[in-house]
C-alpha cells in the first residue's frame, strides 16, 4: 500500500477492478465484432488450401492425388467443416453490417438478435452444407 497522506486516513477503498476477461461479460455484438474478424483472417488460410489443391488439380495425377488425400483425410475434412463455417459466418455479419449502414437494427436488442442469428444461421447453414455433401457421397 502507498505511504501517500491520500491513501491514508479513516475512508481507505478497494482499488476498482479493471474489466479482463474474468470480470467482464463480453455483449454478443462485441463477441460477433471479434469473431467477424477472425473469420476474416480464417478466410485466407482456408483460401490459400483451396488454391493449393487446385493449383495440384492443374499440376500432375501424382501430386493432385497427394493433396487431395490429405484434403479428403480426417484432418482436411475438419479445416474445410471450419473453414465452412467461416465463410457462412464472415457472410451473415457483413449482412448485419450492411443492415446496420442502412440505419435499421442499432437499436440494443435488436442487435442481439442480429448477433444470435449469424451465430445460428452461419451453423445451421455449414450444418445444411455438409449434409448434402455427405448425402451426395
């Protein structure tokens, strides 16, 4: 504790805490502000896999069956599921977005909502996606 005159005295607080991650609740339009971003960056990894598997597509028989076997193995089918997600998700908020630069929806709840329904949107959407490729074999 400070020896400061102004810290001494019958009246002593407690410091206030700072807002980190164990005090504070994120708002579901902060955590979809956050997670439009990340799924941005995700989107030029995953593009970047898509380019490399179809640049061996256009390379030889050889290094195509090489990439598109760690594509279709457990661990690609995963980064694609991911990389599925991301793309529904970045589109569903640049869709609240564009609602918001419209003027509608920046009212407090109904920005909640807007953030539930990309959340909800962008898995049923990645979910829907996947159940058909899976369903067309």
């Amino acid at each position: 504790m400070s020896r400061s005159p102004a810290t001494q005295g019958p009246v002593l607080r407690e410091r206030p805490l700072s807002p980190h991650l164990t005090v504070y609740r994120w708002p579901i339009t902060m955590t979809m502000s956050i997670l439009h971003r990340i799924t941005g960056g995700a989107l030029y990894v995953g593009t970047l896999l898509v380019a490399w598997w179809l640049a061996a597509a256009a390379t030889s028989e050889s290094y195509f069956t090489f990439v598109d076997g760690i594509v279709h193995s457990w661990f690609g089918l995963l980064v694609l599921f991911g990389f599925t997600w991301a793309m529904f998700h970045h589109l569903l908020g640049g869709i609240r977005h564009f609602i918001w630069d419209t003027g509608a929806g920046l009212e407090k709840h109904t920005a909640s909502k807007l953030g539930w329904a990309t959340i909800i949107g962008s898995v049923l959407l990645t979910l829907a996606v996947w159940a058909v490729y899976f369903a067309i074999g």
